[in-house]
C-alpha cells in the first residue's frame, strides 16, 4: 500500500502477521475475512470502519485512535482497547460488537454507556473504571471477566455467565441479573453461603 488515506474502501482478505502498519488513515472503510496478528499501529487513524468476520490479535498502538468501529462476527484477542483512545480524550472508540469472541482484552477508562455486548463471548478480560450504565450483557459467556470501579447502573446481566464483578467498587443501582449466576457477586465479599 502506497497510498496513506483511505475513505469507503473494501479491504478482503487481507492477512499482516507482526506486520507495523505505519501512518494510515481510514475513513468509513470495510474490513472483510481480514486477520491482523501481533501488529502494531504506529500513528495510524481508524474511524467509522466495519469489521466483518476478522481475526484481530494482539495488536498494539503507537499513538494510534479509533473512533466508532463496528465488528461482527469477529475474533479479537489480547486487545488494550484504552490504547485507542483519540489524542483529543475522546472515549468512545467501538460502536458496536456483535456476534464475536473475545479473550484477553482490557477496557480501561472507557465510555460504553447503553453498549450492547449482548451474544458475544468476553472471556478472561477486564473492565476498569469504564462507564457501562445501561449496558446489555444478556447471554453473555462472561468467564473470568472482571468488573472494577465501573458503572453498572442499569446493566443488564441476567442470563450472562462466569462474570466477576467487583462490588465494593463498581456502582451497581438497578443493575439485573439472573439467579443462580447472581451468587457470583457474594463471592468478592468473602461470605459463607449455606
């Protein structure tokens, strides 16, 4: 790739393995079956971009921003999402995730107010200090996933599973959940249940 600037383009089938993606921009442009492995994005800018049915491991940012990303049917693993974030402290990087299995990721310092999460896998990440009121987790296989010093306000976790919220942290007012998933939240608070 030559050119720096990309708006509305379709990108198929592209396939970067430890691969340092240098300075781009893209613009409203569609990723599709693309895998990025062990890459690094090195003041590069990704906004209003799709991303369907794409492998995304453990990538890294250099002064990298992503702004209102969609991934469907996507694997995304070993991510720090929170190394995205726009120079501007803009907060909102994803848009929409639908469909996809995650492992590994942190969300850190994030707005993901009424994000719909709903049918994806989440498994071994981390949520810190991120503003999740109004959020869906419903259905979610939340496996060793931790909440801490988050927003929960409103969420909805009921019929999600494995999650680990931190409940002397996290604000919790009206939050759902489902039994017997809810027993988990007694958990962090070293108690006996009989």
């Amino acid at each position: 790739m030559h050119k720096r600037y990309f708006e509305g383009e379709i990108f198929e089938n592209i396939h970067l393995s430890e691969y340092v993606v240098d300075t781009y921009e893209f613009i409203d442009c569609k990723f599709l079956n693309c895998s990025f492995k062990g890459c690094t994005m090195n003041r590069c800018r990704f906004s209003e971009c799709d991303f369907i049915e794409c492998q995304i491991l453990e990538i890294k940012s250099i002064s990298s921003e992503i702004n209102f990303l969609k991934f469907d049917n996507c694997r995304i693993s070993g991510v720090n999402w929170s190394l995205f974030a726009s120079a501007n402290g803009f907060k909102e990087p994803i848009q929409a995730i639908t469909n996809c299995n995650m492992k590994y990721n942190v969300f850190s310092g994030m707005n993901l107010k009424k994000f719909v999460f709903s049918g994806t896998n989440i498994l071994s990440s981390t949520f810190a200090e991120c503003n999740l009121s109004e959020s869906s987790f419903n259905a979610c296989d939340l496996s060793d996933t931790e909440f801490l010093k988050c927003d929960i306000c409103k969420s909805d976790f009921r019929n999600a599973m494995g999650y680990k919220v931190d409940v002397m942290s996290c604000k919790m007012k009206d939050a759902r959940f489902s039994y017997p998933e809810v027993e988990n939240l007694l958990r962090s608070l070293d108690i006996k249940i009989e």
